[in-house]
C-alpha cells in the first residue's frame, strides 16, 4: 500500500467565539443579515381546485382567452392557458386558502375566517366571518358572495358591493354542508351537498329550504354503517341535469326537477373528485378519481366508458374542467401539476396536449447546474430529476426517464413505479456537455450509476456499475457516492463495499479502480467495520471529489478517514483519520478547500494541499445535512436538523449569520454567480431562493453568537414579500462604515509638507510659458484659402468676371465679434468664482480652490491669473495663497503660482498701498515655511548619509 498515514491523535485546537458584547448583539430588525428572502420556485399547485375563466373579444380571430387560477398554499397563481405562462402572482393570504373563486377581473379566495377580494394581484377587500370560524367553501352568486363554515351547519350571505353581511342560513342537524353549486337557470337557488350523501336546494332571497334530495336516491344501495359523501358536482349542457360523484367511486346523472336519477356509473378505483359534461356537442362526461385515474364515459349509450386513462396524475385528481366549445380537458392533481388533453375525435384516446408540472414529493438533494446560475437540478422522493429554471417558470422540465407512459397504460401499473429509485448523489461537470452525458446519479439501494445529459434532456447511455475483485460481472454493494471530473472525461462511483471504479464519460469503459485497503490502526475501535472470518473487511465510502486539475482524488470512509489517491496511478497517497465518521464531502476546486459533514455535529475543513485539518466549525445542536461553499470559498453555509442555516466566515472561522426557518432545509446550493441561496425544505415541494445582500449593498461580517438567531418565513412565489424583500436589500446599510486602511489620507501628519504629485513639467511649462509661446510661434500667419461658393456670380461683359461681396462679410463678422467680446467681458470664469466662494466661506485650506486650480492646463492657468486685474480679486489670491502655504499642502504648486502672479501684477502690487499688509503677510509665511522645508531636507539628507556611510 505504500500510504502514508497520518497518526496525530489530537486535532488543532477550535476556535472560540468572543462572547464581550453578547448582550449586544441584537438585531434591529428580525431579518437575516446576509440573505433577504426572495422568491419560491417550482409551485403549481396543491390541493385546491383550479377556477377556469374564458374571454371572448370582440373581432378575436383565435378563440377565447383560457385563464387559469391554481392555489399555491397563502397565495394564488394565474396562468394564461395558451402556453400555458405564468401571468402573474398574488399575495400571502394571513392562513392557507381553502377555495377559490372568480367574478370578471376578480379573484376571491377564502383564507381561514376571510374572505379576501384581489385586483391585478393587489388585496382590494377583506370580509371578515363574524363567527370567527373558517370558511371552506365560497360561490360567487350575482352580486352575492356564499360561503360555507368548516364544520358545515351555516352558509354565509354578503354582499359584494358594499361588504356587509346579508343573512347567516342555518342547517339542520345531521346535515354537514362541503360544498354549493348552482344549477344553471335556476334563479336565487343553490344546491348544497353534506357529507352525509343527501343535498339540499335553497332559495336564496327568501332564506327558505325548497326540497331535500335523500341519500337514498342519489346513490343505487347507501351503506347503511356509513355514509357516502358527495365529493364532486357539475353543471351539465342539459336543463336540471347535474352530475353526482361520491366518494365510493358511484356517479349519478341526475334530474333535479323530476327528482330522478337518469344514469348510474362507477370508477373501481378511489372516489370521485371532480366532474365535468362536454360543451362542444359531444355528451361525454369526465370523471377523475383519488387514485389519478381519468374515465371518460358516454351518455348517448347510457354511461359506456369511452377510454380511461391510468396514472393521468401522480395523485388525486383535484379538478376537472372542459374548455367552452372546444375539445380540450384541463386537469389538475395534487402532484403538482395542471395538464391540458386533447381529443383529435369524439372516439379517440385522449393526449397531452400541454402541460406545466413540479416535483410532487419535497426535494431532498439540489444542485445549481453551470456557471451562469440559471438552472438548478433537484432530486425528489417522487424519483425524478428535474431542472428548475431560476429565469422562468415554463423553461423547467423533467429529465426523461424512458417511454414510461407505454409501459405503464400496457402493465396498468402507475408511471411512478418504472421510476428509478430516488437519487442519493448527484454530480455533473459541464465541461464536455455538448459532446456526451455530463450528469451522474446514485441511486438508493441500486449497484449502478447512471448517467444523465442535460443537452438533451433524459437518461444517458451508461450505466456504471461496482464489482468487487473475485466476483466479477457480479454487482456487489450499492453505489453511495458519485464524482464527474472537472474536464468532464471520467465518472467515478464508489460502493458501501470500498469499491472505487472510474469509468470514460464517452464510452462507459472502466479506466481505473482505486483501493481504499485495510483500515488505519489508529482509527478509533467503535468506527471499525466488522469482519466475518476471512472475509475482506468493507469500508463504506460515503464521499468522493477531485481536483480542479484531476491529480488527486479524495474519498471520504465511514470508519473515520479522508484518502488521497494520485488520480493517475490509482496509488494511495494519504490517509488522514478523522475523531468521528466521515459523513459526506464537498470540494471547492477552485481554493482546494474540502468541508466534512462528521457525525459528531462538527464540520471540518481540510486543506488537499496540505492535507491538514485547518478550520473546525461547530456549534450545530442537530446532525448537519448539507452544506455549500460561497463562489469565492470565502463563507459555508449549513444546514442541520435544528432548522436552522448558518452562514461561517472561513478566514476567521467565525459565525457571522445564522437564522430559523419554518421548517428543516434537507439541501442547501449556493449560486455560482454569488447573488442567490437555494434551499430545498421537508414539507415543500418548491425551492426557494434568498438574496444575498452582500452583493447589492455593504454588510458588516462581525461574529454573532447562536442566541442571535432569528425565525423567518419561507420566500414566497411571487408579490408583495419579493417586493419588500427587495426593499430590504437597500435598507440594509452599515451604519458606522469603517474606515478603510489601505486608503492614503490627504495628509500624513500636520508636521510635513506634502506636495501636489503631479509631474514636474506642469510647472516648468507654467514658469515659462511666455518662452515656450514665442518658441511655438510661426514665422508668418496661416493664410484661410478662398471659398469659393457654390454658385458663382458673374458681372456683364465680353470676359467673364465673378462678383464676390467681401466687405459685406467681412463688416458683419466683426459685429458678431465685437458682440461676443462684450458678452464674455460680462461672465465670471469658473476659477474666480471658486475663489470667491472660498474666501466668502473663510476656509482654512481652498480645498475646492486649489483641486480646480490644478486641474488647468499651464495656458488655462496663465490666463486666468492675468484675468485678476482688480486690487479684490489680488487680494483674493494672495489670502489664498497665504492659507494654502499654512495648510502645508501642495507647496510646489503655490511656489509657482506665486512667481507667475508676482512676474505678471508686481508694479501694480507695489503701487497700492492697500496691498502691503496681504504682501507682507504672504511673505511671513513664505518665509517660516521655506526655513521648515530646508530644516526637513536637511534632517532628511543627514540621516540618509548616516546609513549610507554606515552601511
């Protein structure tokens, strides 16, 4: 084996927190500090029925507009049936909402003892149920709204005009009202169905009970032990006839006004929850079942069953609806999903014509997919692979699994049962993406790996298994880790068995196998694997990654222990034991950084470089799940069973966020793009994101301490938490901003002179600009060539002679001139006006002055100080000049500016008295501040010559 085996029985001593200022350390506000909220992905609906609404347009040459209202839990979607696009998202309700409704552009939804009115997505109107119970069931009727209590014995009346509450009808006991429905024609008159199987038609305005119909001629033989609830009613094409469902699985046409039962159907398979009658001429009637299961029944041949389609949903079906006059079923289930079907003829099978669907079970393990942070890959319980678009809803999908639908209608088994069993790792490499599979899975229990292409979007085309050394062709163990290499070349799978076989991505030829051997002596007697006899020990991995560069692959064992295998030679290299059960593993292959999730709620970082223990983070009170590094492996966030996600700075190795959520994230990914935190939860089939405040504004990463932690909600879909969550990311600003050290300050100390640092030419050009001119000048003017106009004006006479109007020209160019002149004379020059404004202020220093004055080009500057002719504007600058040399600050500058504005106003300076005191002022300091300057040098030089002599 060769290996060389690390025996340090101690690990680095951990890290403490400082706990001076705890009580401190409060939050303002009860929010994350570093991810806000954003917005929840993957929500179709739950469920809650969907509410269909079709507009016709005048002049419309495609048919009416289909929109679609599905439930999200508190918030509601609506989607436009076309493409089936997400039009736009609503708010929170306060509690979950129970049912749902639509009246033109308005969305009524009852939310626990509410009844709350939407508008565009916005809350507009809230009834309130005075009983202060829930509300399950509401009607839109007129200009009245019903509504039905939780425990079924009143229906509620408002008006939704003005709100108030019109009348409370009381039922009679032994009668549990679920639902109302209202039979087409019937004027102020509802039909309301109990729990029991008997319904009851109520007129409305008058408050009175019309007819009964009994249990016992709804149904063919009630039971007589228990009783057989309505579950599903429909309006159907004919007058006075409604469609029945129960929930033993028995549908009933009926004849309302004759009180008679015209047809009897039954599904075998779970009771009915939905119900709808074809619209467009055909009598058929659809039906949906508990079990998932669609039937489609003919009422001319007395409710023959047309088709019936198996597994058309992964769950109950919660709603069915035909589109008005077109040949069109929308469905709705509660795995998630809403599917249109198409029926080509009134005889044929239907097919899927479109369909917008998520994960039915909670996502367990998600991963961001690629480099630009737009797609996520997330496995479920519910066996499938999927991909989660970041940007928009309709470009997720499904990875393909095989043509599961065909085998599934031929063995009439659910879809669900072909799956491959659910996903327990997952890795992926897209750099050969284009040119063959780049995805990876192991799966639970299962000897094989298999690979995946994103291009595209299904299983690839091979399967990796791990064989042990006497067996072969014999699949030994099952696969527990999975690793693609960062050129994308290799798949590595490794079993519960030690096995560790690399295969070509391309080709699915086994490369390499790799021995993690016999286990250290030092490991710990409790992690050791037992051993039968002679039998090889096994050592489970539970990990494995390779280097950015494939010259080291790391595994992770269950006994305790990190191997380092030369990625080439399969030889090992190193054995680092760890002081509990390696977990899990993750590698940031950009810094080589390798996060162990051990089973003594301590996550450990290990340098590959190295191979050392560098960074120990604790503090966890729950076995830690998962965890994910930032893009730049600066921070790592984790997840534990505590619910709570932490956010550690790795340099320091200090906690710096941490927060609750509702419920325990199973997986955590961090955005390559380091703008978003994906997070998958137990009782959610959604992922959800969190801004990363840190990239829009400044974020103090002090330590914080596990008393600090704060409870926050799940990001919603869409609406008015996306907004305030957004809002919060520019409210969120540091205070006290800290002052940056490597920033140099305008001055060092108050003692030195500092000077301008701009080249010495500026000033030399300054000091002898009047040379430079005259060196510059031309020996004679440049002469402007003729223009000649267009068209030539000729005098009369033999030759040919142009007249050309010059002295016109030439007069009118000498007003425009002269009237430019007058109007410059009259305007002050940015420079004076900089000048007044300082000594208006008395600054000490002319700071806006002096950066002005230096900005100027030495021309610019030659000619602004000739522009000071009054004995105001002289005395002006030489109080500037005198505060800037007191300020010690750009003393070359005000040298030059001195002899320049001396050279060109000295006779008019020595010519007014007025002038001495600012002269001999200027001239005091010039004087002590020269003498400081020499003494500088002068301590400067005979220091320097001290070293240089002694050197």
């Amino acid at each position: 084996m060769g290996a060389n085996v690390d025996t340090r029985s101690s690990p680095p001593p951990r890290k403490r927190l400082r706990t001076e200022g705890a009580s401190t350390a409060q939050q303002a506000n009860q929010t994350p500090r570093l991810f806000a909220p954003f917005r929840a992905l993957g929500l179709i609906t739950n469920s809650v029925p969907f509410v269909l609404q079709t507009r016709s347009h005048k002049g419309a040459t495609d048919g009416p507009r289909i929109h679609l209202v599905t439930c999200l839990g508190k918030a509601w979607a609506m989607w436009e049936g076309g493409k089936m696009g997400l039009l736009f998202v609503g708010p929170d309700a306060p509690m979950p909402i129970a049912s749902m409704a639509m009246d033109g552009n308005a969305v009524w939804v009852s939310s626990g003892p509410y009844v709350i009115k939407y508008l565009r997505g916005k809350e507009v109107e809230r009834l309130a149920n005075p009983l202060e119970s829930s509300l399950t069931h509401i009607l839109i009727f007129g200009k009245q709204l019903l509504a039905l209590t939780d425990d079924g014995s009143r229906m509620l009346v408002w008006d939704t005009e003005n709100g108030e509450l019109q009348t409370t009808i009381q039922f009679e006991p032994g009668f549990t009202a679920i639902m109302i429905h209202h039979p087409a024609t019937y004027l102020n008159k509802v039909l309301v169905a109990s729990s029991q199987g008997s319904m009851q038609l109520w007129n409305i305005r008058t408050q009175t009970l019309i007819h009964t119909f009994a249990a016992a001629s709804l149904l063919t033989s009630p039971s007589n032990t228990t009783s057989t609830a309505i579950t599903a009613l429909a309006r159907s094409p004919a007058i006075d006839v409604v469609g029945i469902g129960f929930s033993s699985g028995e549908i009933s046409v009926y004849d309302i006004r004759a009180d008679e039962r015209l047809m009897r159907m039954v599904m075998q398979d779970g009771g009915i929850r939905a119900l709808s009658f074809r619209s467009d001429g055909h009598p058929i009637l659809a039906t949906a079942s508990s079990t998932g299961h669609i039937a489609l029944w003919d009422l001319n041949s007395g409710g023959r069953l047309l088709h019936l389609v198996r597994g058309a949903h992964d769950g109950a079906v919660t709603a069915l609806e035909w589109v008005p006059g077109q040949p069109v079923l929308i469905s709705s289930g509660e795995d998630n999903s809403v599917k249109q079907w198409l029926f080509d003829s009134p005889t044929d099978a239907p097919r899927l014509l479109k369909f917008r669907s998520g994960h039915h079970a909670p996502p367990h393990l998600i991963r961001y997919y690629g480099e630009d942070g737009k797609q996520i890959l997330t496995a479920s319980r519910d066996r499938s692979l999927r991909c989660t678009s970041v940007v928009r809803d309709s470009r997720s999908f499904e990875l393909s699994q095989g043509s599961l639908a065909k085998k599934a209608t031929n063995l009439s088994i659910p879809i669900t049962s072909l799956k491959f069993p659910p996903i327990s790792a997952l890795s992926y490499s897209t750099t050969r993406s284009k040119d063959w599979d780049d995805i990876l899975t192991a799966h639970t229990d299962e000897a094989v790996a298999r690979t995946w292409t994103m291009k595209d979007k299904r299983l690839g085309k091979h399967v990796f298994t791990v064989m042990g050394e006497k067996k072969k062709g014999v699949a030994v163990g099952s696969v527990k880790a999975v690793c693609v290499t960062a050129c994308g070349n290799f798949g590595i799978a490794a079993s519960s068995t030690g096995v560790i076989n690399m295969y070509n991505m391309q080709s699915g030829i086994l490369r390499r196998t790799f021995d993690v051997g016999a286990c250290p002596s030092n490991v710990p007697s409790r992690f050791r694997p037992t051993t039968n006899g002679k039998k090889k020990e096994e050592r489970c991995i539970t990990g494995l990654a390779s280097d950015a560069l494939d010259r080291v692959l790391v595994a992770s064992t269950l006994d305790g222990t990190i191997n380092f295998f030369d990625f080439h030679t399969a030889a090992l290299e190193h054995t680092l034991v760890l002081p509990s059960s390696a977990v899990s593993i993750t590698l940031h292959r950009d810094s080589g950084l390798l996060a162990v999730i051990c089973d003594d709620l301590i996550v450990r970082i290990v340098d590959i470089e190295t191979r050392r223990i560098v960074r120990e983070l604790g503090g966890f009170r729950g076995r830690v799940l998962d965890l994910t590094f930032s893009p730049d492996s600066r921070w790592l966030v984790t997840t534990s069973m505590d619910s709570i996600i932490r956010t550690f700075d790795i340099p320091t190795g200090r906690l710096i966020d941490l927060f609750r959520t509702s419920s325990v994230a199973t997986s955590v990914s961090f955005s390559p793009t380091n703008d978003f935190l994906a997070t998958s939860h137990v009782d959610s089939v959604g992922v959800y994101l969190w801004a990363n405040r840190a990239q829009y504004s400044e974020v103090s990463f002090q330590s914080i301490v596990e008393e600090d932690v704060v409870d926050v909600s799940l990001p919603s879909m869409q609406g008015v938490a996306e907004d305030e969550a957004l809002d919060a990311l520019s409210a969120l600003t540091v205070q006290e901003q800290p002052t940056d050290v490597f920033v140099t300050p305008p001055q060092l100390d108050g003692d030195l002179v500092t000077l301008t640092l701009l080249p010495r030419s500026r000033w030399q050009a300054l000091l002898n600009l009047e040379v430079i001119q005259q060196r510059n000048k031309p020996k004679e003017p440049p002469k402007q060539p003729e223009k000649a106009p267009f068209f030539l004006p000729t005098l009369p006479g033999v030759e040919p002679r142009f007249a050309l109007e010059q002295k016109k020209a030439e007069e009118k160019k000498k007003k425009e001139t002269r009237r430019l002149q007058r109007a410059a004379g009259s305007t002050e020059s940015v420079f004076f006006k900089k000048l007044s404004e300082a000594h208006e202020s008395d600054s000490s220093d002319y700071e806006d002055f002096f950066n002005y004055a230096k900005a100027l080009s030495p021309a610019a500057m030659d000619l602004e100080l000739r522009a000071l002719v009054t004995i105001d504007a002289m005395q002006m600058f030489l109080a500037a000049l005198t505060c800037r040399l007191r300020s010690h600050r750009d003393f070359e500058a005000v040298q030059t500016f001195m002899n320049v504005f001396l050279r060109l106003h000295g006779d008019v300076l020595a010519s007014n008295a007025e002038l001495q005191h600012d002269l001999e002022i200027l001239a005091e300091a010039q004087r002590k501040e020269s003498e400081r300057l020499l003494e500088l040098l002068a301590s400067s030089l005979g220091t320097l010559g001290f070293v240089r002599d002694t050197m």
